[in-house]
C-alpha cells in the first residue's frame, strides 16, 4: 500500500508515487545501515508492467516465494584487454599512458551500425573516439578536430585539461546538432604545471555526430568525478556530483529536463541535494582494511529499471598508491533504482574488480564506462577502465608526480547473461513464486528461463488468489529451455488480451532451473517496451519496440564521421 501520510507528487510509469518533495532529503549521518527504498516498504496497489523486462532484483514484484534468490558475476571477455595505450597521443607525456574510459560513454549507433567508445587518451589528456563494428575489435578513426588522430575536444583558452568525462547518446532530442551530449570535468594548466582545480569547472557539450564538439559553458559549482547519466524514465538529466562529507567521498544529485541548464549559475539556483554515501554494509577490503568509499555512481536505464554502478573506493589512499607507483583499488558494484534516486544494494559483491597482481593489465582502479551497458545477442556487454600503474616511475613533476598512480591504463570488456544480475532458483523440488497485483495491455507472456534439465510452468490468478481459466498450470505447455526469450502458452487459447486492464497475479511453478525475468509483450517476437541500456544491434533506439513499430527517431540527416 502507499503511505498515505507522505504528500503525494509525480506517479511513476511502475505505479510508484514520488513525495511531493522531490528530490527527497534523506538520511547523512556516519555509519548508518542500508536504507531500503520507500517503494520496497509502501508497494502500489497494482503494478503497471507495460514496460520492459521484470527483473528479479529486489522483492517489488513478489508477493511470496519459495524460490532463491542468487546473484550472478560476469565473465571478463578472452580477448581483454580490447584497446591499449599504443598512439602517441594515448602516451601522456611518457609517463602516464592511458586509452581507457573514465566514466566516457560507449553506446552503439543504430544510424551508422556501428559501436562508439569514448576514453581518455592519456591522463589528463584529451578526448578520443574509437569505434567498432562488432563491439571488440575497435579501429581509430582519422578525424578533422585534431588531424591525424582520433581526438575529438579541442581544448579551449585558457588551457584545460580534462579530468572525467560523461557522453550521452540522446534518443529524444529534436535537435540534430545535439544528439550526443558531454560533460567534462576540466583543470586548467600546462602539463608539468600546478593546476587551478576550480576552473574551468564542469564543461557542457554536445555534437551532432560524437566527434565534433560545441561548448554551451561551464559550471564552478562541481568536482572531479562528476558525471552524468539520463533518465528516460521520468525525461530529466541527472548529474551526478562528487562531494565531499568530512573527509569521505560521497554524491549529490541534481536533476532538470534540460541538461544545459546547469551552466552557470544553474546549479546554484537548484543546489544538489545530497544522494548517497558508504553505509555500514560497505566493509573494508580484506587485504586493505581501511573504511570505503563511494567514488562515483554511474546509471543507465536497463529494461524497467535504472541500474547503478557504484565506483567502490577501497583504498590505499592517493599518497600512498603514488609512492609505491600501484593504482588504488576501486571496484565496481551494482545498485537498482525503480525510481531513479533511491538504491537497493543487496549484493555488496564486487560486480568488476582488479587482480591487485603486479604487472597485471588490470592490477587496479576499475573505472565504470557511461551507458551501462551494451546488449550484443543474449548478453550484457560492460566496458570498464582499468589501470596497471608503474611501479619505476619517481617522476616529481607536479602533474606526473602521480604518474606511477594513474599509468598504463587499457580498457575491458564483462560479458553477462541478458537480464542477468539475479534469478530465482529451484533446485529439484518444484519451487513457486507469485507476484505482486500487476497490470498490463500486452498479450504475450514472456519469460527469460535456464531449466534445460528442468520445468517451468505458469499459471495466472485474479486479485483474490483464484486461478483464472484456462491460464491454470496444468494448462501451461512446460518449459524446459535454456532461452533469454521464451514465450509461455497455455492449451486453447491465443494470449492474454481478455486480462487487459485487469489487476492480476502470476504465479511460476519452477522445478530445477532459474527464472531472471517476465515479461507481456504486445507481439510475438517479445519486444519489451523497456529500456536498452546503449544500446545494440538490432535495437533501433533507446527502446526494445520492434524495427516495424519503433517511435524513435531514425536520424537527423547527420554526416557520418569519416573513417
């Protein structure tokens, strides 16, 4: 039920109601336990489900089970590292070679087939823009910005440097010379020369094409590690700022319609509100032991949901790191959003981490990429940077006395199931799970299902428990399939579309298997109206709607980058 003492705002697509203060103050103070999101506590009556994939990750859509719950890992792609420090430009002055993403973005095009992966070309560096047909062989493109090379920004006057960068590709804009959008977190100076760390600030950009760049201004109000990510969900932009509680790393949200509306003074006119910081089930690492922070958050929409990646910092601190020359460990971990500002964190596992082994690729400080993701067939495709520092490097340059730190940074791929981050599992006794009231307009049920050895069987009940004919399990045709996409149908009837509307239950009979996901499609080939993360071949948007039914915008007449 929705508290009815909390004043009610803005309904949700998934029924939830947001407070009429928005964004919400929440809790500050040190060593505070997890705090379950609201929606976790006070469900809606009925849940809409109208669109994408259910996902497992927390208990919204259940109402009661048998089930497990497990949590699964990705496999770190055969062919990492998939782009290495080997131009020039991607050298840093020698001392700290870098082609890697630091936050950046990697989104795939559907206007020109093809997959884009922005990252820093050197510490502190400059820009640059690879691309690929297949997602792991990436080529560099000579582009006009800076000839002869794959760099995309021009430095302005005065001299700026970039720190982190953020890169969107915006579905929904109308405007063409705005398709792809950018902020940086840029430091002035020479290389070799103290740097001024409040100016120019956060930089707003955005291209027509992802390589020609134009500055709308900048913003003083932020700090390194800022990033930013869009939520379709609700259509605004979020920035997600690095601020500072004490000594600890934490963020701060703001959020508006309009991304440029941070320039400026615009952050000072609606200033961030605090979001999140470490709790109490944040544990040192075994082999540091010294309180974590959170480093930064990164967030992509993923299906019905807004998936988190939290940058975990575990430590030693930057002097120490740059003494030995070793990168500091962050590793990243998965939160979920139902709606866009409070996290679920069930799973403190680390979800990408570094090897912490000397001369390893990815010794340590595991960077998030923005986007999210990429859906490449039946997998979740993650980019990440990941450092593996220089232990011989006694540079006492300003700039480079960090060198050892943040050298030798390549980037790689982790490859996950589709729907992957949790199931529900039985093992050979038959196992149920029914959900919560829900309410659709599809026709078709869906399910994303691993019971080869196994059976699935789903039966469907009206509000009061009782099993509606002829949706009854011993109706359903079994399942035992191991398929990311699986319709479920029962004997003598077509679909689902006499429940339209209807508040509902789901009930699976699941023996010996995992069940990631449902889902009512309104076709038969199992579109599921959700959110795609970056994107991915055979996705014509920022939608899985179908390339006969899509919405979304085809192109804007742009000129492809040259090649």
């Amino acid at each position: 039920m929705v508290c009815s003492l909390i004043p009610a705002g803005e309904t949700l697509y998934n029924g939830i109601i947001l407070p009429e203060t928005w964004p919400p103050v929440v809790q500050n103070g040190a060593d505070l336990p997890p705090l379950p999101p609201p929606y976790l506590k006070n469900k809606p009556e009925v849940i809409p489900i109208d669109i994408g994939r259910q996902l497992f990750v927390d208990d919204f859509l259940i109402e009661s089970t048998t089930l497990k719950r497990l949590w699964h890992q990705p496999v770190k792609h055969a062919g990492n590292p998939v782009l290495t420090p080997e131009r020039p430009w991607e050298q840093g002055g020698g001392v700290n070679p870098m082609a890697a993403p630091f936050s950046d973005g990697c989104f795939y095009d559907a206007t020109t087939k093809r997959f884009m992966l922005w990252y820093s070309a050197g510490w502190y560096g400059n820009t640059a823009l690879a691309v690929s047909d297949d997602g792991s062989t990436w080529r560099r493109p000579e582009f006009d910005v800076f000839p002869g090379s794959n760099l995309v920004t021009m430095r302005d006057k005065p001299l700026w440097r970039r720190d982190n960068v953020s890169v969107w590709l915006d579905h929904d804009t109308t405007n063409a010379n705005q398709r792809f959008k950018m902020t940086c977190y840029a430091r002035t100076g020479e290389v070799g020369a103290k740097l001024d760390h409040h100016k120019p600030g956060l930089l707003f950009l955005s291209s027509p094409d992802g390589s020609h760049w134009n500055l709308h201004g900048s913003a003083l109000r932020s700090g390194d590690n800022t990033t930013m990510f869009y939520n379709p969900f609700r259509k605004v932009w979020v920035v997600s700022h690095r601020i500072f509680v004490g000594n600890e790393r934490a963020r701060a949200y703001w959020e508006s319609p309009n991304l440029f509306a941070g320039v400026g003074d615009g952050f000072e006119k609606q200033k961030p509100t605090f979001w999140s910081r470490a709790d109490n089930a944040d544990k040192p690492h075994p082999q540091i032991g010294i309180p974590p922070q959170i480093y930064k958050i990164d967030a992509a929409p993923y299906e019905s949901i807004m998936l988190g990646l939290f940058e975990i910092l575990y430590g030693p601190s930057n002097e120490a790191c740059a003494a030995q020359g070793i990168p500091k460990n962050t590793e990243i971990q998965l939160g979920y959003s139902r709606d866009g500002f409070h996290w679920d964190r069930p799973n403190r596992r680390s979800f990408i981490a570094g090897t912490r082994d000397p001369g390893n690729w990815e010794r340590g400080y595991i960077s998030s990429c923005g986007g999210g993701c990429v859906i490449v067939g039946d997998e979740l495709w993650f980019y990440y940077g990941a450092f593996r520092g220089d232990e011989m490097n006694h540079s006492t340059d300003f700039l480079c006395i960090w060198g050892g730190l943040y050298a030798n940074a390549s980037t790689g791929i982790a490859k996950l199931r589709r729907d992957g981050f949790a199931s529900m599992h039985a093992e050979v006794e038959t196992g149920v799970l029914t959900t919560s009231i829900v309410r659709f307009t599809g026709r078709h049920l869906f399910v994303n299902v691993n019971v080869p050895r196994g059976e699935l069987r789903a039966e469907v009940l009206d509000a009061d428990g009782r099993v509606i004919a002829p949706f009854a399990k011993e109706n359903c045709k079994p399942i035992s399939a191991d398929k990311a996409k699986q319709a479920i149908q029962w004997q003598g009837v077509a679909d689902l579309s006499t429940l339209h509307g209807k508040g509902v239950r789901f009930r699976f009979h699941l023996r010996q298997g995992d069940l990631y996901a449902f889902w009512v499609s309104p076709d038969t080939d199992g579109t599921s109206g959700g959110y795609v993360a970056a994107g991915g071949p055979g996705f014509t948007g920022a939608r899985d709607v179908g390339k006969a039914k899509t919405g979304e915008r085809r192109g804007c007449g742009m000129t492809i980058s040259p090649e």
